[in-house]
C-alpha cells in the first residue's frame, strides 16, 4: 500500500508542471507532464492546459493510493488573501483564482498555494542543500533572480505572500534598471540575461549565458569580469540579507548560477569583504542539491510538511 | 495589589537605563535610573554602573509588588545562544555574559536578553506605532540606523538575534564606506551625522542635525538636498526589506527621524517610485509613537509579552 500522495503543479512564466510527489519528497514515475504558458496564452487556454495536466498526472496514481492534497507554486506575484495569482509574464491572468481552479478540479481535496520561489526553499530544506539549517534563504539565478525564505525552519510570515523577493533587494554602488520598476537590484545585475547584457557592452559577442559560461572557461577576460561582477553582487546582496534576517544558509541554484565553479566562491569572498560582523560572515553560501523536479517537490511539500509553512 | 513587574535594562553604547515596567506598559514612577557607558569605561566599572541602576530601580518597588522577570536590551552584536553581548561602542565588553550578571543581581527571577533594535520594535508594536501588523519594522535613525523585526506578529527568529539590522542593508547607487566594513549601507547615508557630512561636503556650515534641521527649515538649497538624499535612500532600503519580508508596516524613529516632518514623505515617494510591485508600494511608513522610554518599555516587554518573542 503506497501513502499518501501529493498533487504537485508549477506554474511558470514559461510552462508549466504536474506530478505526484510521495512521502518522501519522490516523483511517481510517469506522473509528470509539462504545457507551455507564456504571454500569447489565453486564460481559457491556460486553465484548459492546467487542467489537462493535472488530469494526466492523476492518471499515473498508482493502484490503492490516496491523495493528501493539491500544492501549487506559482511565479510571482500572488495574493494569498485572496488565493490568486498575477504571473508577471504571463499577462493573461491578473489576479487569477488559481487555487480556485485547482481544487475544481480535484473536488474534496485540500489546496495550498505558494510563490514558486518559497517552493524552491521548502524542497531545498526538505530534501536538498538547506536541511537542518534555521535561517534559510533559496535562491534561483538564472532568466530571472528569485527566491524563498525560511526562518526558523518554517517559510517566512507574510500577508501577501511575496517575501523572498531577494532579486529586488537593492546592491550599492549598482543603479542599472531593474524590470521592477527600481534602480540597482540584484536581478538587473546578476540575472543570466543582464549578465550577458553587460559583457556585450564590454565587447563580449557571444549570446547566451552558455556562452558566458565557455567564455569564463577559456578565460576570456570580459567573460571574467562579468562572472566576477555578478558573484560580488550576490555576496553583497547575502550580506543585507543577513543583515536584516540572521541568516545561517544560503543555497543558489538556477542555470546561471552554473555558469562556473567560481561564481559561489566569488560570493563567500565578496559577503567576506562586505562586513566585519560576525553574525554575517558566518552565512554558509552553498550549491542548491536539486534538479530541475525541485519547483514540484517543493508543490509537494506544501502537503507533505504542513510544518513548515 | 499591583500587578506584576518587569524590571527593564537598556545597555547602549553611551548610556545604560534601567526602570520598572507594569503590564500595561508603563514606567513606575521613580524607578528609571541612568548610568554611563561608553568607550572609556572598564568592565568592572560597567558591571558596577549596571548593579548601581538595578538595586535604585528595585528601590522604587511599590509596596506588596512581585518582579515577574527582568529584561534586557543591547546594543549589539549580542550572541544569543551564549547570553553574551559586545556593543561595538563599548571596547570593554567583548562576549561579556551581560544576561548571567543581571541573573546574580535578581536571583531566582528568569532574565530575557535581547538586541536593543528588537526590543523597540517590541515596544512600538505593543503600545506604540506598530500595533496590530503582522509584518513590522521599527527603525531609528539617529546616530546610527538601527531596527528590529517582527514577522506575524512575532520576533523574526535568528540563531544568533542579531536580526533586524536594516542600517547595513545597502542602497542602490551609493558606495559610501560603513563602519560595518561595507560600502553603501543605508547607516553610511542617512543617519544624523553622515546626513551632516554630506551636507558639509556640499557647502553646508552646520554641525548638527539640529542645525541641519534649522537650515532646511529656512529652505537652505543644501539642507534640502541632504534631508531628500536621507529620505530617498530610507525609502528605497524599505523597498528592499519589503521585497524580502513582505512588510506590513514600518514604524521611524530616533533623533534625526525628526529633521523635517517631510523627511517621511519623502521616504514614502521613494517607495512608490521604486517598485511597480503592489506587495512593496503597500508597505505603510508612519513615525514612531513611542517618546524615551521606548528601548526600557520594549526591555519589559520580553517579560510582559513573552508570546510575542
């Protein structure tokens, strides 16, 4: 007899996922399935797609298997209060009821939303690079800089439910325009797409964060001090956070934070560098230990770690 | 028969205080006694000035009344898992286990220490300008910047209580060396001197925030500039906060809080025209209701409000 499962969905600017997620943070194999979102999606068609992938997913449901409840990440921003969503690229839906649709669609099962990125750190904490760890910010970079805060081992309190928004926290001595509407935020710097940006008006000719990442290999020097720019902007910004909410662990995952080896240590020196507070300095700056299943894992603790939320 | 007591104790960086509180957050006539700190002051002679203060505001115990605890608040770092404190202006105390001394000078009464930014935001959220949010930053802005979190209503938690440090949370465009070791912390722009220093950079003759409060007063081009420059950079590094912790409210205060009545409004501008996000623009900026006795009402209230730490 298998326990009880979860109903996982994240819905992304992009795309977005189901799955089933077990008791133990795993994906039901053949329970997973994707559809595509993005701006030139209708809401009909979004709703149409969701419910077409979370039928398929209930399909996977192994034989005698029960479902504990729906949980659903969901790129920002959202409204708890209200329990809906207004993913910023996908234009379409403004202010959704999407917890609503959701629970159409599973009648009599419980429903949890949360921001995509506090998903990220529950999974993180659950099953990945946070576990153990009290004060917990998850961060993704990658087309964007986004994240999850945990402290003392439960998300962080929040009306609306938008904290975490470590991207558009400001970094001195930076005041290139951010998509936020502000001046100097760690994403206009340190995003995949703004670091390229930067390396290109440096001289830089290649197109992606890919090439970037080949580029610092070789040792290209624009390459260098694009990598170099964005790690120092992401310790710094750490140390504000820290700062404002004693941090013990930060773990960093998204593509772009692959794009070397060298970024995370360029980040514990420049959160080094930052301040001769102890209670900074000791932040442990770590590799998220995910995959890419981390955004429906974290879907999945929403009802599997009631606990933590 | 009175109710039970709070014997509070403020230790900063230039003055200790101590005081009775009762349970509805008031002082006990003729129990706040004042000792000094500071950098030249050995640790003998602090310990010394602490027991001075307590045993005079134990004197004024009216009649029949019981102490239910004692709390402290201090300027930090503090380390809570030790009990220890090591005010970064008084050289004296280094890891020095303030929480064990007041322990031995009330024997058998139980003895909360905290960081001072925390217990006034503790105040202000109990009886002041914080009441009723859930999310909320209580802030001065004096000598130094300083601050203290509460997240639903409750102290953030933190390993080491050291949350709550808004002043070093940097601000976009500035570079600004801190005394933290940073560079570009909000502390570095807007708290009273360096405001002055700024001013003093530009042309202004003064030497005080009063004087730079009496100079933009009378329109000085200079004064104004300094007071926008502080007030801009208080509303951008809320932004940040906010984009983290989804804030409910910010409560300002401290001496240079009052520089201008217009220093919040500009504050609030800033915030508005930072962020497109409805979560961050929400954010409420209001002064400060408590007078003085802030920091020794939030020392009694780790005792008086235990379920709010």
């Amino acid at each position: 007899m298998p326990g009880p499962l979860a109903l996982a969905l994240d819905f992304g600017g992009t795309k977005l996922e189901t799955a089933l997620i077990d008791s133990d943070g795993a994906l039901v194999p053949g329970s997973r399935h994707r559809r595509p979102t993005g701006p030139a999606a209708t809401s009909d068609e979004l709703a149409a797609r969701v419910a077409e992938a979370i039928r398929a997913s209930l399909d996977a449901m192994p034989v005698g298997a029960a479902l504990a409840g729906a949980g659903i990440g969901a790129a920002g921003p959202v409204d708890l209060a209200e329990g809906t969503v207004s993913p910023l690229n996908v234009p379409a839906w403004r202010g959704y009821p999407l917890a609503g649709l959701v629970s159409s669609l599973v009648p009599g099962v419980p429903v949890t939303l949360r921001i995509d990125g506090l998903c990220i750190a529950l999974a993180e904490h659950w099953i990945g690079a946070g576990q153990g760890a009290g004060n917990f910010l998850g961060m993704i970079v990658s087309t964007g800089v986004g994240g999850g805060l945990l402290l003392g081992g439960r998300a962080a309190p929040g009306t609306t439910g938008n904290g975490g928004h470590i991207g558009h926290v400001e970094v001195g001595g930076h005041d290139e325009p951010c998509a936020c509407g502000g001046r100097g935020c760690l994403e206009a710097i340190a995003s995949g797409p703004n670091s390229v940006a930067w390396a290109r008006r440096h001289g830089f000719t290649g197109a992606t964060g890919e090439d970037l990442a080949a580029a610092y290999a070789a040792g290209d020097a624009v390459a260098r001090a694009a990598v170099e720019r964005a790690g120092t902007a992401l310790g710094r910004t750490i140390g504000s956070a820290a700062n404002l909410v004693d941090l013990d662990r930060v773990a960093i995952g998204g593509g772009f934070s692959r794009v070397s080896p060298d970024l995370l240590e360029i980040a514990r020196r420049a959160l080094a560098d930052r301040s001769d507070f102890g209670f900074v300095r000791r932040v442990e700056i770590v590799a998220s230990a995910l995959s890419d299943e981390g955004p429906l894992i974290g879907a999945g603790a929403l009802v599997h770690r009631p606990d933590r939320i």
